[in-house]
C-alpha cells in the first residue's frame, strides 16, 4: 500500500454468510482497510442463516444483507448473487479492490476473472478453505477462532471508608501494535508513518480517538507503547517501528 498521497483504493467486502461464522467479520474488516478504503459491505445468505446467527454481527459492523431465497433444496443461490455482484462493482468502476469472506472453492473462477481483469481479489477464511481458492487469490488471510478464556468468579467487594480513587487511565489498545505489525510488513525498512496508522485505525474503527485513552495525539499515544519506537522526520512527520524488528536490523 503506498504512503504517498495517490487515491486511495475502493474495496468491497463481501460475506459467503452460508459458509463462515460471524466471529470471522472483524478480522476480514481488519485484513481488508491496510489495502484502502471500505466502500461496500455486504453479506450474502438464505434466509434462515441472516436472520438466526448473522443478523446481529451484520447490524453491528453495517453490512448490507443480501437475502437470496433457495428454489430448490441443495442450491445455494447466495453465491451466484455474490459472485454476480462483485463483477458488476467492478465493470461499473465502484470497486478496485475485492475482499471475499469464504472457504467455498466455488469462487476460485470469479477470483481467476476479476484478476484478469486488472482488479486486486483478497480472501479470508478458515483452516479448512483448500489450496485451490488460496492460490487463486493475490492475498489470502487465515482466521482462526480464539480459545475462549475461562470466566473467573467476582471478587468480593471490601467495604472502605476511604474516598475512592479517581478513574485509572483505560488500557492501551491493542490495536496500534497490531496495526503497525500489519502495515511494517509492506514497508522495506519496517517503518509506517504514524498518520498511514492514523487513517486505518479510522477505516476499523470510526470513533477511534487518542483522547479516549487520556493522550492529546495519537503520537504521544503510540510512544506510551514500551515495544514501539516513534520518529519525527521534520519533513514527512512521525514515524513508527517494532522496537524487535529495529533491534534485529541494528
């Protein structure tokens, strides 16, 4: 992804909602917003998948759903209407890119046209999506699902008659670290602009903000990170590196 100042590419996401899980939407946001914008979202399935396990993450993260009725028993009517969708975003100019959520090997011959098509095809999926629609793709991202953490029982609450604190500064977000892994590792010298982190945050998470986490700018936010280095280059800004990955080139 160039840091210059070039347009930045329309990407449309679009969800195989019969084949995947809800969990796996987030991390194909994520995927999807380093390689540009995220100008369509939209997920595809039969009625029983939308309106039972779906409906919830797809009004959360502001999916468009694409309900496809099945006129016969064994079609699935969703991917032809996915697949039909994406070639008309790209012949009518309002996509350059295409993020599809799926391990169907059925889209490995969409994913074979839009390329030769000159428009770039990422997928996210699972362990089980075979090599086929992996290699078919420019990019593919693995998803796996996260171990779920035992639940600890609540403390008991101590009577005190001392004033209570005040409020603690809340955590810092994992999601810098994660965004300046994922970004370094199209940079040559393992080095993002602070402002290219900036703009991806915001592709993932519109209210993100410095200040919800007691920093006045998102600088002084990423220098608090112990395992981040931060630079500024009087010319082109702040810039941030892995402390590991500098001291491996040092």
């Amino acid at each position: 992804m160039s840091q210059g100042g070039a347009r930045e590419q329309r990407v449309a996401v679009m969800v195989d909602c019969d084949n995947t899980t809800p969990e796996i939407l987030e991390y194909a946001l994520q995927m999807a917003a380093q390689f540009g914008r995220v100008v369509v979202r939209r997920g595809y399935g039969n009625h029983s998948t939308l309106s039972n396990r779906w409906q919830e993450a797809l009004v959360r993260l502001a999916f468009t759903p694409c309900l496809q009725y099945q006129y016969a028993s064994g079609k699935n009517t969703a991917d032809i209407a996915l697949a039909l969708d994406a070639l008309e975003l790209m012949f009518d100019d309002r996509a350059d890119a295409f993020c599809l959520v799926t391990s169907d090997s059925d889209f490995a011959y969409l994913c074979r046209k839009v390329k030769e098509s000159g428009a770039l095809i990422y997928f996210v999926g699972e362990a089980k999506t075979p090599e086929a629609l992996r290699h078919a793709s420019d990019q593919f991202f693995e998803w796996s699902p996260a171990p779920k953490a035992p639940t600890a029982a609540p403390a008991p609450k101590l009577a005190s008659s001392k004033a209570e604190a005040p409020a603690a500064k809340p955590p810092l977000p994992a999601a810098i670290p994660e965004a300046v892994t994922l970004l370094a590792q199209q940079a040559d010298d393992g080095r993002v602009s602070l402002s290219l982190v900036g703009h991806y945050l915001k592709r993932t998470d519109p209210a993100f903000t410095p200040r919800r986490f007691g920093f006045g700018t998102l600088s002084e936010l990423a220098a608090a990170y112990p395992n981040l280095s931060v630079t500024k280059n009087p010319a082109s800004g702040h810039w941030v590196s892995l402390k590991v990955a500098a001291s491996k080139k040092g």
